[in-house]
C-alpha cells in the first residue's frame, strides 16, 4: 500500500494535478508556470540525449516549486521512445490513482504533438481528465472562451469543429502550427481559413503573455 500511496502523493499531499512535460517538444516554454503550481501537484519531465539541457534561472525555478518534480531520461534510438514512456506512465499513473479512489485527478500532457490527442478520448470512457496543453501556465491559467465568442460568434460552428477550434487554441505554439492544425482538423478547409483569420490576433496576444511570463 505505501507504494501504491508513492505514486499519489506528495508528503501528505494527494496529489491533485499531474503535469507530463514532453520536453523534447516544448523545451523550457512549457515549464511557464512552475510558479503558480502547489504541494497537491505533481510535475513529470521526460527529456532525452536531443534535449538534455536548462538554464541556470530554470532549474532554480524547479527547485522552489512547492510541486513533486520527478525527472525521466528516455532511452532514443526508437522512433517516438519518449511518446511511448509518457503515454504508459500516463496509464500507470491513472490506474494507480483510480484503485487509490482518487478519482478527481486531472491529467495534463504538456506538448504540442498532435499524436497525442488519442489519449484524452481513450482515457475519458474510464472518466479520467486528460488534456494536452502546450504549457503548464495554459493547463493552470488557461485564455477563457469568452476571450474568442466574440470573432467566433460570426460562424456556425458544428460541435465537432468547436471542440477542434478550441483544442487547437490550446495546444498550438505558433500561428503557423494553428493555421496548419485547423487545416488538418476541420470538416473544411476553407472554414478552417475563415476561423483562423479571426482568431489569430487574439491567439497572438496570448502567446505574447506567456512569452512574457516566461521571461519573467
């Protein structure tokens, strides 16, 4: 039971928030945000021999955090080694929390890799929370959609694109990745288009923020 207990806890703290860095992906950007974390959250770096480094200013920010902090070196040589360790500690660390009855738990996989969106639909018939965000200050402090209904009140949106437009607000890091993304994503492309040349200012302004909260 006490390794059972490891896994969902830190000290005396349940563990709240899990926070699964692909750091390989995100780099230091996805760390913004260590500093509005707290002992009921728990923050997972994988990272490999491609990107094995941090600055001076990051790691005194990892210390401080009141968070667990654990750190895991994925072996390369294997095509997508490090998606495969993240998503099977993912499971361990779900099935863990759902014998211990922790079951309001929430999951962030912090990247923006589009291949791992198959997880939050997988998970949610087990009625775990994960989301893929491409920052922890995203996951912690996430832009309101009321910061996009006013350009996206123009359009009728299926539920479907809805659920993609704002997914894609979520994880993209560039304007060029979010163009790309709702290219791919949406029932139409030239919808698709349509929305990101609405959005795009205001997703601007947001990663701006961010930037700026990371140079802080």
């Amino acid at each position: 039971m006490s390794n059972l207990f490891s896994e969902i806890r830190n000290g005396k703290k349940i563990i709240k928030r899990y926070f699964l860095v692909d750091y390989e992906n995100v780099q230091m950007h996805g760390l913004v945000g260590l500093s509005k974390l707290t002992e009921t959250d728990a923050v997972t770096v994988y990272f490999s021999k491609n990107a094995d480094s941090m600055s001076f200013e990051l790691h005194m920010a990892l210390n401080e955090c009141p968070a667990r902090v654990d750190f895991q070196k994925v072996e390369t040589g294997v095509k997508n080694a490090l998606d495969f360790q993240l998503s099977s500690q993912l499971g361990f660390i779900i099935n863990r929390n759902i014998a211990a009855n922790n079951k309001k738990a929430k999951y962030y996989i912090i990247s923006g890799d589009n291949g791992f969106s198959c997880l939050s639909s997988f998970w949610k018939q087990f009625d775990a929370d994960v989301e893929i965000v491409r920052s922890i200050n995203f996951a912690v402090d996430p832009p309101q959609r009321g910061e996009y209904a006013g350009v996206l009140s123009a359009f009728t949106l299926t539920e479907e694109d809805e659920a993609i437009v704002f997914d894609c607000l979520t994880r993209c890091k560039t304007n060029y990745d979010l163009h790309n993304t709702l290219q791919k994503q949406m029932s139409s492309p030239q919808l698709a288009t349509e929305i990101y040349r609405a959005v795009k200012n205001v997703f601007l302004e947001n990663l701006k923020d961010e930037e700026a909260g990371e140079k802080a």
